[in-house]
C-alpha cells in the first residue's frame, strides 16, 4: 500500500481523473446539444423535461461505456468470442428491430452518435470487422431502447 501513501503519485491520479472527467463532460455536452437538435428536427413542437434530461443523460453515458467496452474487447478476446457475442446481438437486435417505432428518428439519432463517437475516439477506425458490427448493434439497441422511452414521454 506504499503506492497510495506518495503525495505525488495521489496528485498524479488526481490529474488522470480530472482528464477522464473533462472527456466525458466534453462528449456530454456535445452529444446533448447534437440529440436535441436532432430530435427537433424530427418534431419541432418537442418541449424538454426532467424525464428526457435523464434518458439523454443516460444515453451519453451508454455511448461512453459500449465504445469503452468494446474497444476493450477487439482488443484482448479471443476471435471466437467476439463472433459469439456478435451472432447473440444480431439475433437480439433483429427482435427488438421488429418491435421498434419511430425507426426513421433511431436511424438518425444512431448517425449522430457514431458521428461523435468516432471524433472523440478516433481508434474505433481500427476495429476489427467484428469489433466494429459489436460496436454497431450495441449502439443501435440502446439507441432503440432510447427512443422507445423517449416515446413513451409523448
């Protein structure tokens, strides 16, 4: 536990910390403003609430940790694995594609975010094939899961 005891090293933490932090406030805000304009082009008569505010905020939040996840994946599983993971997905999201309304506006919001993801994390352009259809299906059912709340706010 002597690693924790340098003031120097806990400083040199803090810092690390603070840069996540100003990642992800950074992407937050961007991909909130990016949503709404997006979802008022849709529907110009859309009013914000507390309920939106929350789901847009965990929508951020879900881009965040699916792109996290998966570069982790391409990264360190094996071939094998990462197929398992993708024809699970795709028998899933073909499902829950059925049941979907409002398609055209997920289509949209699902562009936008790859959009933005791929500014704030430029290695997604090394993903594998797999990786990459990972990395697709994952942010369309939670984009899905999104606007199926997000219609229910109506």
């Amino acid at each position: 536990m002597r690693i924790f005891d340098d003031e120097e090293r806990i400083k040199q933490l803090f810092k690390e910390f603070k840069k996540v932090d100003q990642f992800y406030e950074a992407f937050q805000q961007e991909f909130e403003k990016n949503i709404v304009l997006k979802i008022m082009e849709s529907d110009p008569d859309f009013t914000r609430s507390d309920r939106f505010d929350e789901l847009l905020d965990q929508f951020s939040v879900a881009a965040l940790s699916i792109t996290h996840s998966v570069l982790d994946k391409d990264n360190h599983y094996p071939d094998y694995r990462k197929s398992e993971d993708l024809l699970a997905l795709q028998a899933y999201y073909a499902k829950a594609h059925q049941l979907a309304r409002n398609k055209e506006l997920a289509e949209v919001l699902h562009q936008k975010t790859k959009e933005l993801l791929v500014k704030y994390y430029p290695g997604i352009i090394d993903l594998s094939g797999d990786g990459f259809r990972l990395l697709e299906l994952n942010l369309k059912l939670f984009n899905l899961e999104f606007v199926a709340s997000f219609n229910s706010l109506e």
